[in-house]
C-alpha cells in the first residue's frame, strides 16, 4: 500500500516499510528493525514523534534534528552520517537488511510459478453468456436508478411530442390539391423535425457516459468483463430506455399532425424514428470512447450531426448533392431514416395522394409521387425496409466500433504534477535537534484588523429526513457551547460523523438548510451574518479553485477583491509574497492550478482565505492529502496567523503528536453531536491527559502514544471501543471544567460593521474580466473548437452551394435551408460547446460567493463582456466565408450587414443561454437535456418549419418570443426582398419573382419593415438572459530493489513527487510510459516475468480517487466485482469461497454492514460517507483473487479511525489468505504506522531502473 499520513495505530498493521525519497530507497524492510536501523546510521526518532512522520523528514533538510548526540553508533558502519537521498541510499546497500534481501532474491523459489494465472489463459472469469448476464443487470440496475433523469426525458419526449404534434395540427387531412403545394414542404420538415430531436436530445448521454469511463476503463483494466459484454449490455439497456420515449414522442405526433391512419404506416414510423434516435445515441457512445474530454466530444458529436443534416436529403435534394460528397448521403442514417418517413406517407393510399394532377402537355401523376420527385427523393416503396435494415445494421457496426474504442483506446485523466524544486528549505536546519519547525520571518500582522471573540450557547442543529409520511428529523448537533478567543489556534474533533464539520458550517453560516437553535455572539454582540462573512475566512476541505489560473493569480485575485478598498498595491503585493513563502509555494508561484500536486492544490486553498486578512479563520482539514512535513508547515504557518491575534478553527482527523500539540484549545465531540471536552491543551497535552485522568478504569497513555489518539480511544471513537462504559457527555456537563466554560462567555468590543462589499463594483468587474480573459485564452480545447466549426462549416456549405444559380424554386428554396440549417446549426453548438466549460467554472463561484468575494452582477457581466469579444470575433470568421463561398448576395451591402449583425447576437445569445441552463440546473446533463428541448421548441416556431398563419393558435405565442423567428427574419428578409430575378416553381411550372416565392414561403409573415426591431428584439432578449443569470513529464526514476512476501503488509513513505505511485504502477503492470520516460530493470513474481503471468489476475492497483456507479448499492458494487473477477465459482476447487460467502465477509471485515444496502452515491446523489466510500474502493478489488493488493494513498481525506480500520482490515486479509499488501502513505500515525511489517523509503523521483517482487 501507499499511503500519505499513515496514523501509528494503522503504520502497526504493516509487516515491511519501504521507504523512498528521490527515487532512491532509504529504506526496505521489516518493520520492527526500522528504529535500530536509523540508529545505526545516526537518526533516532524522539519519544513524541510518529514514526511515519519521521521518516517523511529525516531524509529532507530537517534531518538533523533527529541525529543522535553520538557517532558511536554509526561511524564504523557507514562512516559519515548521510544527509542526502544517495546518501541514505548508499548508506541502506551497505547494510545487513539489504544484503539479506540479495540474498533472498538469490535463493530458488519457494512458490511455483504454476500457481500463477498463465497469460495464455482467458483472463476474463466469466463464462461469456453469464458475463454478458451480470454486465447488463449492472447496467440496468444503475440506469433504473437514475429516477431524475428518466423521469425528465421521458416528460421532455411526451411534452414534445404533444408540441409537434399540436404545432402541425391536422396538415396531414388536407384534402385540397392546391393547397397542398405549401404543405409538402412543411410535412418534410415535420418529419426531418422529428428525426433530429432524437439526434439532439441523445447529446445528453455523453457527461454520463464520460462520467462512467473511468469506471469502465479501471474494470476492464483487470477484466471484469469482456467490453464487448459491457458495449451490448449498454446498447441493450439504452434500445429499452428507447421505447417507451419513442412511443411517447411519436404517438401524439403521428395521431395530431393526420398521417396515413393506418396500423402498418404507425409501427413503421415509430420503428424507423426508434432505430434512428437509438443510431445516434451509439454514435455518441462511439465519440465518448473516442474524445479525451467533454468539450471536445460534443464538438464532434455536434459535427457529426451537422454532416448528416445538411447531406440527409433535407437542406439539399439527393440529385444536387456533389459527387464528393454522395458517399456521405448514402451512409447517413439521418438520410434513411427521413426517406423512410417521406415514402411511408407520400406512397400511402390516403386519397389526396392518389390524386392526378397534369405535370404537362398530356401527363398525369399521383399528387404524392409528384411531390416526392419536386423535392428530390425516389418514389421506390424499397427504400422503406431498405431504411430499416441499414439502422439496423449501423447499430452492429456502432456497437463493434465502440467495442474496439474501449478496449484499444485509453485516456489517461490529467493528474496533478509533483515538481521536485517546489520545497526548498525555508530556513537552515536547527543545530540544536529543535523539534519545533522554524519558518522564515515574515511580518503577517501589518494589516489592521479587528479581533474577535466567538461565542456560542446551546447550539443545535437539526435535519429532515425523508418526504411526506416517512419524514423524520435527526438532530446532529445537541447543546454545544463554546467560545474561540483571539490569538487561540482551536481544534474541533471527534469520530466520522460526530458532526465536527457540522458544527463549523453552522458556526460559519454555511448550513443553508435545517433548524438552527442556540446564540451565537461576536465580541460580545448578536452574530450579524453580512459583518461576520467580512471579518471571516473559510478554507473548504474540497480545493476548488480556477484551474487555469496560476497561484500568483489566484492569490492576487483574492487579495485584490477581499482585502479593505484602501490597502495600497505594495501592501497587497508584500502580502501575497509572504503568503506564498511560509506556504512554500515561491517556486511554483507562475504554475498552474491544474499542474498542482495535491498537497500544493491544499496550500493553494489556504492561502487564497489567509488573503482575505481574516479576524477569525476556518479550515475544513487542512492537512487532508498532505505528508507530514507539509502538513506541519503548513499547520506551523496557520500556529502564527493565531498568534498574530487572530481567531483560528481547525477540524482535523488524524493529527500526529507534533500537529495535535500546536493546537491551543480542543472541542471533542462524540458521536451523536455531543460534546465530551472544550478546554485547553497545556504543555504536551497535560490538561487534557489530566482532565481524563480523573476517570477511573482509564488506562493511562502509553509513553509513545498519541495523545489525540489515545484521548479518542477513551471515549470510543477510536480504533477500539470505549475503555469505560460511562456517558463522557453527561460527566462533562456536571464537570468543574464546564462551569469555567461558561466563564468565558463574556462581552467583549463591538464589531464594526463593514460594507457588504470591500470593493466598488468596477474594481470587481475588471479583476473578474482579467480573469475571465486568461481562463478563456488558457482553454484552447474550447476556443479552437468552435472556432473550427466556423470555419469548417462554410467549407462544407461552400463545396456544396458554391457557383449555384437560382433558376428554380428549388434552388430558391435550397439555399434558404441551408441559411436556416447553418445559422441554427451554430447556435445549437455554441449552447452546447458552453455547458462543459461553464461547469467547470460553476464551483469557483459558488465558493466565491459564499466568501461574499464580489457580486454577482460582476461575475455575470464579466463573463457576458468576454464571451462577447470571443463572439464577434468567431461570428466574423464564419460570416466572411459562409456568405461569399455559398454565393449569397454580394450587390447589396446592406443584405452581408444585417446577416453579420443578426448572427453575431444570435451565437452570444446561445452562448449565454448555455451559461444561464449550468447556474440553474443541479447538472450538466440536465441543462444538455433541456437546452436540447429548448433549441427544438426555438426552431420548430421560427417560421421556416412552419409559418405562423399554418401554426396551431394555441401556440403562436410561441412563435413571437422565439429569438430564431427574429434572427431569421432579420437575415432572410435583408437577402431576399430587393431580388425580383424570376424563377420556375418546380410544382406550378409558372414563373415567380424571387422575392415573391420566398414571401409565399413564410405565408406573407415576413416582412423587410421589421429588420431593424427585429435587432432591438434581440439583444432585448439577450439582456433578459443576462438578469436570469444574475441572481446566480514529468520524468520519473527510481531506483529501486525489493522484494515483498506473501502475507505481509509493506509501506511505502515519501514526499509527494518522489515516486510511490509510479512504482506501484509498475508492479501493477499499468504504468504508461510515454515521450522521455524510461523504464529499464526486471520486475519477477514468483519468478516469472511479467509477459508469462496475467498481471490483472495477479495484481489489484487501488487508485487514490473512488470511481463508482453511483447509483448502485455497497453490496450490488461488491456482488458484481466477485462475480466478474471470480466468475462461476467451482465447488471442487479448494481455493474458491461461496460467492454471497465472499462478499458478506468483506462487507464485515470493512465496517460496512449498516450500509450494505445504501447507494454509493456523488457529488449529486446522496448516498455513503466519503470514509466509507474509500472502503469500498479498497475492498472492491479485493473481492476476485488477486494475490497483490497495491494501495496508493488510501487513507486520503479519512480520520484515524477510518484509516486504521481500512489497514487492519486489509491486513486480516493479508494475513488470512496471504495476499502481499504494499502500500503508499504521506503521513501514518504511529498506531498505522505499527501495523506495517515493513517499510520502503523513497526520496525525490531519479530513475525508475529496477523494481524487483516475488
């Protein structure tokens, strides 16, 4: 395993410690020859010190204050004492223990490599039909669960169809021939109407599929399944979610609008709009698996559409179709789909098709044949099951293609960087061993601010839970009191859910929900939110910030909105600089957000709220992801903020001894939300050791146990159970010790009030806009994408339309589609290029705006201000070559004008629609989902698809406050109104003047006189959205060799950046190697090579972030690993274990049998805590029968208590079925720390050369 902060209790469950820094090994052996080691080369770990956070630091420049007082120990072993990562290294390859590993590498092998899965065999368990069985329960369980979504696409796919339906009212019972001429054109566009719906609204599949690649790709990984198994099982399961959204769509869209009413022409209709939406649904799925991110896959998804409209037969009759491009229109599902629907209705026996009309001298034809060969499609009835075969077959293709896409086609998710000079030494090592960290002097208090005293009586805090009938409440907070005084570093603890995080939210003003009960004063005086969020700051345990943004910015960013109006540049600028030192964070100033490390994204987040200057200061734990000697520096730096005078609050779970005893005063809660203990700590946590040692039955501490850990020991919130049965609530309420407490609650100075805002709306708006206008430069994927729509478009277009004469109506009636098609074709792409972009951003408001950091009016008009910029410029580009390579009028200056005007305001309208559905919808999905419904209900009523005098009245309100109705009119009537040429009407035969024909084509609806208030309309519209929207390689070498034993747990200890992921990785057989990275050495197990054993079967890698389906339970997640990792399980085989057997036993093993039954859940489903959450991670690739477990950085953002049951657990399985455990960690409490049989030291990442298992 790997781990960052290891507490001694789970360090304990470790058989080895492997140890590095640099890439070379400090140390690799048995845990409980560690410390003599280290004393034989002359480091001794002191008494109150952890032994993992000891090992972090001897290697680093804070090395010599663990030397020994004697050389006697060392000098006539390893001569001088080393100091450095070769150093240690040297130092380790002179030793006994290293020789002892050479040795044992030498020796034959104990195990036999038969005992090892061949690579030769199949590595996916499962039979493939009960593969396939257990992959589409999955699939279909986790789908059915998504109730918000289904339920939303299935009311948008009936609400729709009721609206097409209503909209085309009764066109199709038309029995007059002549009137007949201006309802063909409108029945082709109900129908292309019908078919691309489908297409649009299935964009919304992409962030889910997105979302689960990461699932997919880990399980695959280690063959769960068979991808194809996972690509069937998905297309089965969407085909099903298919049907009842088809019929719902298309039943009242068939019935209202009048087609041929017949059983045969109903089914063939549904079936062919059925197979088409299911087609471009497995297109998407085919550009997920195939598109590094969101952005860049609805760019091609919405390109590929683009392609299939304008070549499926609608914008252009299939004979004008070039050449080049006729390949496209008879591979184009979209084309056989909309001449399926064309010939099952203009060849059906409905009389007014079976009419005869003259078409010249002495020649009769059927008025639907006619009408099919006037807008270029066959009459051949063949096409219809020629359409529905082609689906078909496109759908086997798709699911093939995707098949292929998963299994050869990888994207690996942008992690963090670690750059190797980002910690130099702040101050030269003590000379006297000092354990105290010193840190460079920087004057913090020489900005003015006033301190405050927090107090807080009888504080409660209550939930609901459930609806209707089952709603119930929970009280998670019961009688707190307390009071944080100026210039005290206070620490809120206690076990996972005793409701420390609770209770800091409450304290802070963040609980939005509940009921509050209880007094809270500052200084004496009522609490005033509007003041306190001034005088406050709060750091977040999740690091959110802008990830294009360097630190500098960001820091910048901070001071410059939320420092007082007066502080002066110089000040401002000093601050940062001393922000950055003290957090070590001068070097890696100009990097960044997103090429941060984890513990660098940590320190990032608390120094954008020490910038705010705060009088009192929350920090959700600070030290979550950090090793032990970033987390004391930067628990040092937050010790000096308090001593500065000011008022600091920290939650934390699993301090070391040195972190716990910085801390000033302690607030321990228990579970339930009761409060056990607020006091000081004293001298080496005396006053609290003497408050529980009045409690009889209380062991005392032992002499090198953790103080935080052994107090939380005694109340039961621990690693074990309470030492005494006794209510520690109720004895501290009747305690002298709460009766002092009350003492504290004194009035103190009046807060002054200050301005909701430290600075003027225009300062925020130009900070905000600088900062708009870099993250827009710095996401090329975004701004190069569209920007290759505009000018790939006109490409298309002008390779098509380019040299066209307008002869015939027709032709007319071509390029007024293709006007139509382009300009809403765009519109549509720049809503939905924005959703992913403006999501990823939505997060950093939200946290701004809770630290009361601007206005809203300011973030929204700052990005209105660059979006505008982007707008006109991308509009230009595709306006300057849409317009000349399509042949649009070039004579009349006015016409290319208003063309310009009305598509830049319609592409900022689209994009600031895009950015008004993310602010208000809980999801992207949701906002792709109805930003589809929107776009349709838009284009359906803008008057081309039908004009306003044919629409149903109930809906022409519709059609008035649709901005495409506006920005259609503006652009066709500026094109057409002067043009008298004539053309033939290809259904009359007459001559009809231009301008004429397309004013008859709009009904007479349109009108030259209303260009200009079509405009105004426009950006009246535009300013409406705008107030919905207010009111919201690095190189790696190691040098490294080792080896690991079955049934012992090894910890690997190191700094972030020296290499512990990368070496579990490589022994996973997952570590890419790509540009200057290399790889050389031997990596054996049992002997073999790696290319002889199936490493997916032998080794199980446990990555730091937790990918699950969120909607599935912990037990159906477990269920379905075992039986994919296991598969049918042999009852002869003497090592298989009964399925239910197996995953009740991990279930137990892990602590989770009270949420068996929950929902994994995420960001936006409820479901099991985050500790509980990691469990599962762990204990889900323990399920099959991998005899490695690789663990990096398990213990991530989890308490003590959680750490060290996951590493007692983990070491029970090792144990019990001699399984090799590694893992890595950044800071292990001793009581972890303990659990270890040996430990593997690494220093800074030099050379991966040799990295050697068995």
């Amino acid at each position: 395993m790997t781990m960052l902060q290891p507490p001694p209790e789970v360090y304990d469950l470790f058989d080895n410690i492997l140890v590095l820094d640099k890439g070379e090994v400090v140390y690799n052996g048995p845990r409980t020859t560690l410390p003599s080691y280290f004393r034989s080369i002359g480091y001794e770990c002191p008494p109150r010190k952890d032994v993992a956070d000891f090992l972090q630091e001897v290697t680093t420049h804070l090395g010599p204050r663990y030397a020994t007082t004697s050389n006697d120990a060392f000098s006539t072993t390893v001569g001088n004492r080393p100091t450095s990562a070769p150093e240690f290294a040297a130092a380790f390859e002179k030793s006994s223990i290293f020789h002892t590993i050479i040795s044992d590498l030498n020796k034959p092998e104990t195990l036999s490599p038969s005992m090892l899965p061949s690579s030769t065999e199949s590595k996916v368990r499962l039979h493939y039909t009960n593969c396939l069985r257990v992959v589409f329960l999955r699939t279909w369980t986790a789908s059915l669960r998504d109730i918000g979504f289904n339920i939303a696409r299935l009311v948008q796919a009936l609400v729709l169809g009721v609206i097409v339906g209503t909209t085309f009212f009764g066109i199709g019972r038309n029995t007059d021939v002549a009137k007949e001429a201006h309802l063909v054109p409108i029945k082709v566009s109900m129908f292309f109407l019908a078919l691309t719906y489908q297409a649009l609204t299935t964009i919304s599949t992409i962030d889910t599929s997105l979302k689960l690649r990461h699932v997919l790709y880990k399980q695959s990984a280690y063959h769960f399944f068979h991808p194809s198994a996972y690509m069937v099982s998905d297309a089965v399961v969407e085909l099903l979610w298919s049907v009842p959204q088809l019929v719902l769509f298309g039943t009242p869209v068939y019935f209202c609008v009048g087609l041929y009413p017949s059983v045969g022409a109903y089914f063939t209709f549904v079936l062919v709009v059925y197979l088409c939406a299911a087609t471009y649904a497995l297109v998407f799925k085919f550009v997920t698996m195939v598109s590094p991110d969101a952005v860049l896959a609805k760019v091609v998804a919405i390109f590929v559409i683009f392609l299939h409209i304008v070549f499926s037969g609608y914008v252009t009759p299939a004979p004008q179709i070039p050449l080049l491009w006729q390949w496209l229109y008879w591979t184009n599902p979209l084309a056989w789909a909309l001449r399926a629907l064309v010939l099952n209705e203009f060849l059906s026996s409905t009389p007014l098709y079976e009419t005869m009309v003259p078409i010249g001298q002495d020649v009769w034809a059927r008025v639907g044949s006619s009408a099919l060969e006037a807008y270029g499609f066959t009459t051949n009835a063949a096409y219809i099951p020629g359409a529905i075969v082609f689906l078909v077959g496109a759908i086997l293709v798709l699911v093939t293609g995707t098949t292929l896409a998963i299994q050869f086609v990888r994207f690996r998710p942008s992690m963090p960087r670690s750059d190797l000079k980002s910690s130099p030494p702040l101050a030269p090592p003590s000379q006297t061993g000092s354990a105290t960290i010193r840190i460079a002097s920087h004057d913090l208090n020489n900005l003015p601010f006033q301190p405050v005293a927090l107090t807080f009586q009888s504080l409660s805090y209550t939930i609901d839970i459930g609806k209707g009938k089952n709603k119930t409440s929970r009280q998670l907070l019961k009688g707190i009191h307390g009071c944080f005084q100026p210039g005290s570093l206070t620490a809120l603890m206690g076990s996972t859910g005793a409701g420390k995080t609770t209770l800091m939210d409450v304290i802070a003003g963040r609980k939005t929900t509940g009921t509050i009960e209880g007094d809270l004063f500052v200084n004496g005086h009522p609490l005033d939110r509007r003041t306190f969020t001034q005088v406050s700051g709060y750091c977040e345990q999740n690091d959110v910030h802008e990830e294009t943004a360097t630190i500098r910015e960001a820091f910048h960013f901070s001071a410059a909105l939320r420092l007082p109006s007066d502080t002066t540049q110089d000040q401002r600028q000093s601050f940062v600089d001393d922000i950055l030192d003290v957090l070590e964070l001068t070097p890696r100033a100009n990097a960044q957000y997103l090429t941060l490390s984890q513990g660098e994204r940590k320190r990032v987040t608390i120094g954008v709220e020490l910038l705010s200057n705060p009088s009192i200061l929350f920090l959700d734990e600070p030290t979550t992801g950090l090793d032990s000697r970033a987390a004391t520096i930067v628990m040092e730096c937050v010790k000096r903020i308090a001593e500065s005078g000011r008022t600091v609050v920290c939650t934390i779970h699993q301090p070391s001894t040195v972190l716990f005893e910085l801390f000033d005063k302690l607030l321990l809660l228990k579970t339930g939300g009761e409060l056990v203990y607020f006091g000081d700590l004293g001298p080496q946590s005396s006053v609290l050791l003497e408050y529980f040692r009045q409690f009889q039955g209380l062991p005392p501490m032992e002499p090198h146990e953790n103080p935080a850990t052994y107090m939380l020991n005694c109340i039961g919130a621990g690693t074990g159970k309470a030492k005494i049965d006794v209510d520690f609530a109720a004895l501290y309420r009747q305690s002298d010790l709460a009766v002092r407490n009350q003492q504290l609650m004194e009035q103190g100075q009046e807060l002054v009030p200050l301005r909701k805002n430290a600075h003027s709306f225009g300062t925020q708006f130009v900070t905000l806009l600088q900062r708009q206008s870099a993250t827009y430069w710095r996401s090329p994927s975004y701004n190069t994408s569209r920007l290759v729509l505009m000018v790939v478009v006109p490409l298309i277009f002008g390779s098509v339309f380019h040299g066209m004469e307008l002869t015939t109506s027709m032709d007319v009636l071509s390029q007024l589609t293709f006007i139509f098609v382009a300009t809403s074709f765009l519109c549509i792409s720049m809503m939905t290029t924005s959703l992913p972009f403006v999501s990823q951003g939505r997060n950093v408001f939200y946290r701004e705006r809770q630290c009361n950091m601007y206005a809203p009016a300011a973030h929204s008009l700052s990005l209105a201000v660059v979006e505008l910029g982007y707008s006109v410029v991308l509009s230009s580009v595709f306006v300057h070559s849409f317009y000349w390579l399509c042949g649009l009028d070039g004579h009349y200056t006015r016409a290319w004008l208003w063309f310009w005007a009305f598509m830049t305001s319609s592409v900022l309208l689209w994009s600031y629609i895009g950015q008004l559905l993310v602010f208000w919808l809980p999801t992207p999905q949701m906002a792709e989902l109805l930003g589809g419904g929107l776009a349709s209900l838009s284009f359906i009523f803008s008057g081309f698809m039908i004009d306003v005098e044919t629409l149903a009245v109930v809906w022409r309100w519709v059609y008035w406050i649709s901005p495409v109705h506006y920005m259609l009119e503006g652009i066709v009537m500026a094109q057409y109104h002067h043009q008298t040429a004539p053309v033939v009407d290809v259904l009359t035969k007459t001559n009809v003047a231009i301008r004429d024909f397309v004013e008859g084509f709009f009904n007479h609806t349109f009108s030259p006189d209303m260009i200009g208030r079509n405009m105004v309309l426009l950006w009246v519209v535009i300013g409406v959205v705008q107030l919905l929207l207010l009111p919201w390689l690095l190189r790696f070498f190691i040098y490294c060799t080792s080896i690991f034993n079955p049934g012992t747990v090894t910890l690997v200890l190191g700094p972030p950046g020296c290499g512990k992921t990368t070496l579990l990785k490589h022994l996973a057989g997952i570590l890419h190697v790509k540009g200057n990275e290399q790889v050389s050495g031997s990596v054996t197990y049992n002997g073999c090579k790696p290319s002889q054993v199936d490493l997916s079967s032998l080794a199980a890698y446990v990555q730091q972030s937790d990918n699950h389906y969120p909607t599935l339970t912990v037990k159906e997640t477990f269920e379905f690993s075992h039986k994919c990792l296991v598969g049918t399980v042999d009852p002869n085989d003497p090592f298989a274990v009964n399925e239910q057997h197996m995953v009740d036993i991990l279930i137990s093993v892990f602590g989770l049998s009270e949420c068996a039954d929950t929902i994994i859940g995420d960001d936006m489903i409820r479901g099991v805590s985050g500790g509980q959450k990691r469990r599962v991670t762990v204990g889900e690739m323990m399920t099959g029968r991998a005899t490695t477990l690789l663990l990096d950085e398990f213990s991530n953002g989890l308490d003590a208590s959680t750490t060290y049951d996951i590493a007692k657990a983990v070491r029970t399985m090792a144990e019990v079925l001699e399984k090799t455990v590694v893992m890595t960690m950044l800071q292990p409490p001793p009581e972890v720390y303990d659990l270890f049989d040996n430990i593997l030291v690494l220093d800074k990442a030099y050379l991966h050369k040799s990295s050697i298992f068995g």
